[in-house]
C-alpha cells in the first residue's frame, strides 16, 4: 500500500498548458503570498465580485468573542452576482442545465430566464411576508425551483435553510425550529430514480400544529394532486405566475446572513451552520475558479444534491457566480441503470465532474462496462469530495472514468468551512491518490497532538486545525454562539478545530486519516481508520469498508471491519473471506493493525450524504446496541436490521 500510495501522478501537460496555475512553482509563490499578505491576496480575490460598494477593510476579528468579519463595508448582493450581470453580458447563455429523472429529459434556462424566474420567486416570498433577514425553509427536490428560492432569499437578504428533500418529517421539524422560519418551499412530490419521495406530505407533518409557519409554498413537479390547507399552501407556480419577473435586488452587507445549513450528522447532532454573504461567495467563487480550473465554455456536473454544502458552494454558488453552465440531476447514478451518470456527462457534454467516493464505489461494483460503453470525451477534469478517497478508487476513477487524461482533484472541506480548504490546483500539483495534496491560498493547516502541542515538521500525525481566519468560514452556529466556540474553538485555543485526524507525509501532503473520534488506539499504536479501509479495499473482492474500534482485553481496542463484497464474489465462503481479508491487512499495514473480527454485510449504514455512519458501528461492534444515538439521519435504516443481526455473535 504504502508503495501505491506514495507514488507521484504528475499533472498533465496539456493540462497545465491552459491553466490558471501552471506549475508547482507557480502555487508556491502564490501561497506564500497569500499568507504573508492575506489583505492584499483577497482583496484581489474580491474583484471576481460586482459590489454595490467596496468594502472597507477586508479582514477583521476579535479572536475572544471568536468574531470574525470579512470585507466590513462592503455592500453586495448574490443574486445579483450569480444572475444580474451574466444575464446583462451573455443573457442567452445556459445558466443551469436540469437533468431530470427520466433518462434523456433535460431543460436549459437562461441567464435571462434565471433572472426572471428568480425575480417572480423573489416577489412571491415579498408577498408572503418575508423580509430581510427572515429565515426560508426549503424541502425541495432538485428542480429548478429549488434553485430559484436560494436566489431569491438572496436577492430579498432572507436567509435560506435547505433541508434535503429526503430526510423525515421529524427532522425537518426540527430543523424548522431550529431556524425559526416562518415560510416553507416544498413540492408536490419528487421523483427520484424508480421511487417518488412524497415531500408535500411530509411537509405537512412537519408544520402539523406550527404557528410560525404562515406559508407553505407548494411547486408542482407532477400532475399528482395533494391535499392543500386553505390559508396556509400555494401553488407556487401560480404564485409566480402572478408576479412580475423584477425585483429589486437588497443592498447586503458583507456580514448579513446568507444561509443556515445542517451538517450531515456524521458525528452526532447536526449543527445549524451560518453562512454571510460578502466571504461566503468570494470564497466559492475563488476556489472554483482555481480548483476547477474554470474555462468559459465549461459545463460543470457536480452530483450532489443542492441539500447539502457542496450543492451550495459548488453547484450553484460558486459556478454561477464565475458565469459558469451548472447542471442540476434530479436522478440518481443507478437509474434506470449503472451507466446513468455516464450518459448525463454525453448527453451535456460535462467538462468537469465533481462527485463523491461513496457513488464512486457503488459504480465500480457494477463492473468497469457501464463505463466503457460511454465516450466521456467532453470530460477535462474529475473531482472528488465527502469522505478520503481510496487510492484504489482514486485510480479507477483516473484510470478508467478519465482514461489517464483527466486531472483528478481531491478537494477536503466541511460544511463548516463553506468551500475548499485542501486540494489539488490541477494543472500545478503533483498528486499522491489518497492525499487531499496540499492548502488552498490563504489557508493554514496546523496539527495539534493530544496535549494541545503544535507538531511541527513533516512525516507526521494529529489533529487537523486551521491556524487563521478565511473569508468562507462559518460564523457561527445559528443562534448558539456558545455552542460554536465550545465545538470548534476550545479544544485547541484559538485554533479552529476540524475534528479531522490527519498526517502530513514526507512531501508536506496531506492524508485525512478519519475523523479524531473514530482513531482506533490498539496497543497503544494511533490507527487512521482510512489507512485500513483502504487496505480493504484495495482487495479486489472488496467493495466498501468500515472500521471500528470496540473494547478489547488484551489490546485495549480491537479492529473491527465490516465489508460488502463485489458480486463476483458473493459465493465464497465468509469463512474464506474472512481470512483472505485478515491477510490482506496484515500485509499491507502491518501485525498491529490486522481486524480481531471482519463481518461481511450486503449494506453500510450511511448519512443521507452517502457518507458512513462509524458511530453507530462502533456502537454496534462494542455490543452497545441498546443506545445507538441518532438514528435519524440513517439513509435506509434497513441496513440496521441486517448489522443487528450478523454482530449478535460479537456480543
Ligand atoms: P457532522 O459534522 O454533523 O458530523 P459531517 O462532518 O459529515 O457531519 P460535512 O460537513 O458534510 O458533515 O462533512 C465534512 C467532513 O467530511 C470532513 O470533516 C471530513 O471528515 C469529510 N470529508 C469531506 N471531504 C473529504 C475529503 N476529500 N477527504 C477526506 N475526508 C473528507
Ligand atoms: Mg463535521
């Protein structure tokens, strides 16, 4: 492993020959730059932005009240930056591309469609009450509406909250109290694959008996009828219908509100994070320009579901903003089949890719054909994002998705920290698959040891921090100032903490380990549990691993991997398995880090991001069954029954 890991893949040629940033050199000298004279760099970065009027300052903070404040003075707005002026410079130029959920189903919109859609949307929220700083909740589906809200809640200074249109009611409750809304956007239903996810009714159980929502706004996907509440539901379209298509768009400080969004509940709780409005898009804006590699003629497929903040920053407000065509997917990779995606990269020509190692995962499973039998010619550059990428992933994603040609950009980054924090530039950074590579300007990573020590040098492990302010970062926790400080600025003293473990190999690069709480201490050797999922998975009968620690005599924590198995491979005997996976580890990483139990399973328990839920696995592994934790951010909670059932022997 180690030898595969470490190996170098040069940036290609023909790649760097256009890009913004052409050589490692060239990153260097600008990263330097950006940290010895951090006004200087983002006050540059900020002119990618039409402001209403300049900021004043550009950085400012108050580090005891963990304030911080980009851009003061600066007045903006972001709807007129990601849809006004690209509607007055190329008004026929395809703003969002919408792949519907029937294979072959697409409709373009306009900058100039854009801008009047969002402008009637903008005037129906007007109409039902919303002012500046009112929160909007929005349970929608991927349709373009969805988009319309998000700009017109900026275009009016209210703040969105998007709650993916596939968690439960319940959830949706809270996250409705939790950001005090007073409007909801939802739709009829929203089909989704073979599947309709009922989102009106779901809606109405979650405002069943809530005063404080005095609108439910209701767009119609499909003919299918619903109940409607006299007084209190919409039909949006009808709404829009009725107003006209120009608004004016509010003058926003720097430091208003954009928009609350929840973490995927990986760890616990989700945490209602708050996003303003001058940092938040200069941040989107400038990471998408140099991640990337923006070119005008670009058609930018990023998977992920305007739910979460990767949709945010790299879907809609961070392409649109550069005037880039975005696409939006309603479907899923697997519908109707395993070469879904590949024909929505032909059909739109995608340039560029930006998905998550999770689906990548479930399509090598399917077999390299699906691939194959596409031309994925269009595609210049692939990106990956939500959880470490497997170097073996990695390289099937290099090797057979972009044939060698395209760049890959592993991008690290949180909810939290509203775009890119480490990645690759791709036509500059030599990568190492499996490594996020190395800062994005203007950020500096430090790790801390345990005792609240910097660790300086390379070759080295800890726990990931940012040592300075960047103009995306959140601001807070919204309405739980404290509860922001305590999660992210107390475990290391003025450090924003990530809750990430991470090692900063030889070269200076960075490899997300895992997340700090799901270190696995066996013997009193530091175990990543990526290090040894991706041992796992470099096993060819291997599809998806995920390790966890449970208590254990001897050792004080034993490994426990739970695996799902490629279907070629669904015939051998688990006792076969077993061993051959044992070994598997034992040779790649050493004695020590060898699982003491592998339990092969048809399913993960995943966050509706797709991404795995190690704690409850952990839970699981240890025999503490009874108290599972928060189960409600559980994709298929199916797959529960099935783990219950194959670690009753482990108790
Ligand atoms: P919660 O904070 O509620 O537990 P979450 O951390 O899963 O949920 P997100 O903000 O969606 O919520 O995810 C950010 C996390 O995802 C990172 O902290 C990291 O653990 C993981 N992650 C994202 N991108 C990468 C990447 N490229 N490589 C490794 N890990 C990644
Ligand atoms: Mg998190």
């Amino acid at each position: 492993m180690t030898v595969a890991k470490d190996s170098f893949v040069a940036p290609k040629e023909h790649f760097s020959r256009a890009s913004h940033v052409r050589s490692l050199e060239d990153y260097q000298r600008l990263y330097r730059q950006s940290l010895e004279a951090p006004e200087a760099f983002w006050g540059v970065q900020a002119q990618r932005l039409t402001w209403f009027h300049p900021p004043d300052s550009v950085r400012e903070m108050n580090a005891e009240q963990v304030d911080f404040s980009w851009f003061g003075g600066g007045k903006l707005n972001v709807a007129y930056n990601c849809v006004d002026r690209h509607a007055r410079e190329r008004p026929g130029k395809t703003a969002i591309l919408w792949a519907k959920n029937e294979p072959g189903e697409y409709q373009a919109i306009t900058f100039r469609e854009l801008q009047h859609h969002v402008g009637r949307m903008a005037n129906v929220l007007k109409a039902h009450g919303v002012r500046k700083g009112d929160r909007v909740c929005v349970y929608l589906p991927m349709i373009p509406e969805l988009a319309y809200t998000m700009l017109a809640c900026a275009r009016i200074g209210a703040v969105h909250s998007v709650v993916f249109a596939g968690f439960s009611a319940e959830s949706l409750r809270e996250r409705i109290l939790d950001s005090g809304a007073k409007v909801l956007v939802t739709a009829n239903e929203g089909p989704r694959g073979p599947k309709s996810v009922p989102t009106k009714a779901i809606a109405d159980e979650a405002v069943e008996g809530l005063t404080q929502v005095t609108s439910v706004l209701v767009a119609q996907r499909t003919p299918r009828e619903v109940p409607m509440v006299e007084g209190r539901d919409f039909w949006l379209n009808a709404e829009m219908a009725r107003h006209r298509g120009v608004c004016p768009a509010e003058w926003m400080d720097a430091e208003d509100p954009l928009f609350i969004l929840y973490t995927s509940g990986s760890t616990g709780k989700p945490k209602g994070v708050l996003h303003t409005t001058g940092g938040y898009l200069v941040y989107a804006a400038t990471t998408h320009h140099y991640v990337f590699d923006v070119r005008p003629d670009d058609i930018h497929f990023c998977t992920a579901d305007l739910g979460w903040v990767t949709g945010h920053s790299y879907l809609l407000y961070g392409p649109l903003a550069n005037g880039t065509t975005t696409v939006l997917f309603e479907s899923t990779p697997s519908y109707p089949d395993a070469g879904r995606l590949w024909k929505v990269v032909d059909d739109v020509k995608a340039t560029v890719l930006y998905t998550a190692p999770t689906a990548l995962r479930a399509l090598i499973k399917e077999g390299d054909a699906w691939v194959k039998k596409s031309s994925r010619k269009s595609l210049r550059l692939l990106g990956s994002v939500g959880e470490p990428i497997n170097p073996e992933v990695w390289r099937w994603y290099h090797d057979v998705v972009g044939e060698g040609r395209c760049p890959v950009v592993d991008t690290w980054w949180q909810t939290e920290t509203g775009g890119i924090l480490i990645s690759p530039l791709p036509g500059a950074t030599p990568c190492k698959p499996g490594s996020a590579t190395l800062p994005f300007f203007g950020v500096e990573p430090v790790l801390m040891d345990d005792e609240g020590r910097v660790i300086e040098g390379n070759g080295v492990s800890g726990n990931l921090c940012l040592a300075r302010s960047w103009p995306g970062q959140a601001r807070t926790l919204y309405g739980h100032h404290q509860r922001f400080v305590e999660t992210y600025y107390s475990r290391f003293p003025h450090l924003y903490f990530t809750g990430d473990g991470c090692r900063r190999d030889e070269d200076g690069y960075y490899w997300i380990t895992g997340r700090v709480d799901d270190v696995l201490n066996v013997s009193g050797h530091r175990l990543g549990t990526a290090e040894v999922e991706s041992a796992l998975v470099a096993h060819e009968a291997v599809a998806e691993a995920a390790v966890v620690g449970f208590p254990h005599d001897i050792k004080g924590t034993g490994v426990c991997a739970f695996v799902t198995v490629k279907p070629d491979w669904l015939e051998t005997s688990t006792e076969q398995m077993v061993g051959a996976l044992k070994e598997q580890v034992r040779h790649v990483i050493g004695p020590i880090a060898t699982p003491d139990r592998v339990v092969v399973v048809n399913g993960l328990p995943k966050t509706r991001s797709g991404k795995i839920l190690r704690r409850m696995l952990r839970k699981i592994a240890s025999g503490e069954t009874e108290s599972l934790g928060d189960t409600t951010t559980l994709a298929d909670p199916a797959v529960l029954d099935e783990l219950l059932e194959k670690s009753l022997p482990l108790r």
